[in-house]
C-alpha cells in the first residue's frame, strides 16, 4: 500500500510567495485598471511556479492549487483574457506538473454551493466551477479533479442531497466527471456522500477529521472499501488533519501540525484494504507539517519510505 501526502496552496517555508494576491472588484471598478490585474495574475502564476519547483526538488508529487490564482475569473462583468495571455506559463508549469507526475487538484471555497436554493448563487457556483476546470485544462492536467462539499441544508437533508444531485446534472458532462464529494464536520457525513455516488457515480473524499466530527454514530468500516472503491482508475485522495484543541468551540479547527499517533491510526485503519492512497494534509503549517509528520513517522513505525513524501505500508 503506497500512500503519498500532499500539502494545500502555499508553503511555508517560502516566505513571500504566495500564488493567491487578491485583486478585488471594488479595487476594478476604483481603478477599472485591467493592468493591475494582469500583473497579479503574473505573480500569481510566478509563484505558483516557485511553488511546482519547491516541491520537486522535495519529492512533493501531491499539491492542492489555490483557488484565488486568478482573482474576477468568474465575474462576468470584466471581460479580460487570462487564457492566451498567459499561454507561456500555463505550458511551463503543466510540463514541470506532467514529468515530475505531480497530482494537483482544485478545492473550491465555500462560495461553490452546487446545492443552493438561490439562483445568484447557484449561477455563480457554475461559473466558479468551469473557472476551475479550465485552469486545470490550460495547465493539462491530466487526471482533473475539483473537490466540492455537498453544501447547503436549506428544506432538509434529503432534499439538498436531490438538489445537489440534480444540480450536478446541469453541468457539462467534463466537469461532472472532474467533481469528487467530501464530507463536512457538520451536516453531509459520509453516508450522505455514499448516498449521491449511489446516484451520480462521483468519486468520495473521505475527510477523517469531519468524520470525527459529524459521524451519527457511523462506523466508517462499513464504507472505506465503497469510498475507495468510487475513484475507479484513479488513486483515492483522503484528507486528514488534527483538532486545534478539544474543547468544543475549536475541535473542528484544523491544528498547526499533525498528531502522528492519530494518523497512525488512521493508516491502521485502511491499510485492511492495500489500496494506494493519497493524502491531503490540511494543517496551518502547510508543508512544515507534512515534513514534521515525516520525521515521527519514521521514529515511530515501519513504514518503507520511498523519498521524502511517500511511504509503504507493509
């Protein structure tokens, strides 16, 4: 069982590089300066190329790519180009993306809500959508993957997960096979997410924290080998992360670091089924985590580690 670890969007050790400068909507029509936005676009893609060449010399082959790398891509009251214009980035970073076989995807925020009752939200969650997948197209990723939560709970669960469901229907057959589902910590837990790719064929993110968090009792035994099972072809992607604290208040945070004994457990736990596994590790100390990860696991288990990220489990 191979299992790689990933980080999302920025690292931390690259201080100052940063592939998510804002450029907001009020500054666009202050200024209405499509200049400005070019060049935050460019440094955008700058860093998000310093990004793609910290992690290969790192053996970094997992990354989540910020959302915010374009910022009004999705406002379809400023027309620019951010296609053509940028061509040359889009083809170097893709490359390096493509022989180094890294796995990057998309994690839209919590504007992307497929199952909202509101029709300016929904219309903006579309637009968002194929924002995302043209940016992972410009880039020729391969294996294109956007991860949304189900959303919403507006008239109940079962509703929204219809909702949801029939929403999904709506869109253009390339992006309904690049969205994956995730459980959340509060509403849709994976059961409500086995119930849609029951209906849809969506790959599952399996969350193991929000799981902790928002479970009803569920024995996520039961559902591992469905949740693997969903990606078909391609590696199943999980996400872990640890609690800030106990305390109720801050348990569903996401912790600076990793608690390596419950990520051991979490290995124990699917290892059982000897599936590849890649895992997100959502921390806010981004890749220091994962490195500091790393370094107990190797303290503490028997892991056969094939480089600096990826190890076997025997």
């Amino acid at each position: 069982m191979l299992i790689k670890l990933g980080y999302a969007c920025i690292s931390k050790t690259l201080e100052g590089i940063t592939p998510s400068t804002p450029f907001t909507y009020t500054e666009y029509l202050k200024y209405h300066n499509l200049t400005k936005l070019y060049n935050v676009i460019e440094s955008n893609l700058k860093d998000l190329n310093e990004l793609i060449n910290y992690n290969i010399k790192n053996n970094i082959h997992f990354f989540r790519i910020s959302s915010k790398l374009v910022p009004l891509a999705t406002r379809l009251d400023v027309i620019f180009d951010y296609k053509i214009k940028f061509e040359k980035y889009y083809n170097s970073i893709g490359k390096k993306i493509a022989d180094s076989n890294m796995r990057c995807d998309f994690h839209p925020d919590q504007f992307c809500v497929l199952n909202s009752t509101k029709k300016e939200v929904l219309d903006n969650t579309f637009e968002i959508l194929k924002y995302h997948y043209k940016i992972l197209e410009y880039l020729n990723i391969k294996n294109k993957v956007i991860i949304l939560h189900i959303g919403s709970s507006v008239f109940g669960k079962e509703n929204s997960k219809k909702r949801f469901i029939n929403n999904f229907k709506k869109l253009p057959i390339n992006i309904q096979k690049s969205i994956a589902i995730e459980n959340d910590d509060k509403i849709f837990n994976i059961k409500d997410c086995i119930d849609i790719y029951n209906e849809i064929k969506t790959p599952i993110v399996l969350d193991y924290h929000h799981h902790i968090c928002n479970n009803d009792g569920i024995n996520i035994n039961f559902y591992i080998k469905t949740i693997l099972d969903s990606w078909d072809n391609i590696t199943p992607k999980m996400h872990f992360s640890s609690p800030k604290n106990k305390t109720k208040k801050d348990f569903r945070s996401h912790h600076d670091f990793i608690n390596s004994d419950s990520f051991i457990n979490f290995i124990d736990l699917i290892k059982v089924y000897n599936k590849d596994v890649d895992i997100m590790i959502e921390a806010k100390a981004k890749d220091m985590a994962l490195f500091k990860l790393i370094r107990e696991l190797k303290y503490k288990t028997n892991y056969e580690f094939i480089d600096d990220t990826s190890f076997r489990v025997l």
